[in-house]
C-alpha cells in the first residue's frame, strides 16, 4: 500500500513513537523510509544581548547527527532502506513547509509525524507544524499522538 513514507522526527518522545510507526509501517509494507530531522532557528532569542544563537544551532545540529544514527541504526535492524534527511528552517521557510517539501522531493506517498496535542496559549505560542502540514498535505498524512504507546518508548 505504502511504498515511500517520510517520518519527522524532533528528538521528543512523541517524535519516537512516530518514527516506531513509520518504521513498523515500512517493515510491514517493504516501503522505503526516510526520517526527516529540521534544525530550527529560534528567532524569539537573536535579540537577547550576549546570545550566541550559534550554540543553539551547533546543539540542535548535534541532536540531528545522534538522531541519524539512532535512526538509520533501528531501520538496518529491522531491514527496511532509507537514509535520514536533515534540513535547517530560516525565517523564509518554516519547519512545517520544509517538511512537505522533502515529503514532495522524496516523493513520498504517505507522512507520519507526532503531535503533541497542545491547547489554548501553548498552541497559539509554540504553533503546531502538524496542523501545517495536515491542511497543506496533499499525501495522505499519519498523526501519532502524544498519549499513544507511552508504556513503548524509553524516557
């Protein structure tokens, strides 16, 4: 059914159980995979006198390289081919778009992220790339909530 299936993953625990989805869904369907990792620029702390946003960018950009390996190493395990793509979010394109544009360049048939299910001031503030990315899909697109599979992931 599925035969190309890009999974965004943050390092965060819901990001794990998406990418256990994605990766058992790849398994199941001999898909290839391709976790996607965006490091984000923080704009709300550039002006913050004294900051260096490069330490910010050096550790997210670290956080990503981890990932890969943690990533690529769980797909070899299970047999399913892929590579983890990385890309880095500007104040021109934002994580939700960068998404759907490797899900497009990767020509993937299905998208499978996480959702922390946030609401009132922490959705308003913090946004949802998932909601961005549901109503501008034009694949079919998996959302993992928060609350999904909590006793399956590690802390």
């Amino acid at each position: 059914m599925f035969n190309r299936i890009l999974v965004a993953i943050d390092g965060s625990r819901t990001s794990a159980r998406a990418f256990n989805a994605a990766l058992e869904l790849a398994a199941t369907h001999h898909a290839v995979l391709q976790p996607f990792y965006v490091i984000e620029e923080a704009p709300i702390y550039f002006d913050v006198p004294g900051y260096d946003p490069s330490i910010l960018r050096t550790q997210l950009a670290d956080q990503g390289a981890t990932l890969a390996a943690e990533t690529n190493a769980a797909m070899k395990q299970r047999g399913v081919e892929g590579q983890v793509a990385v890309s880095e979010a500007s104040s021109v394109e934002d994580v939700a778009e960068l998404v759907l544009k490797a899900a497009s360049a990767f020509n993937a048939d299905l998208l499978v992220m996480g959702t922390h299910g946030r609401k009132g001031f922490q959705r308003v503030i913090l946004g949802s790339v998932a909601e961005r990315c549901l109503r501008h899909a034009t694949l079919p697109v998996l959302l993992i909530p928060s609350a999904a599979g909590a006793q399956d992931v590690a802390e």
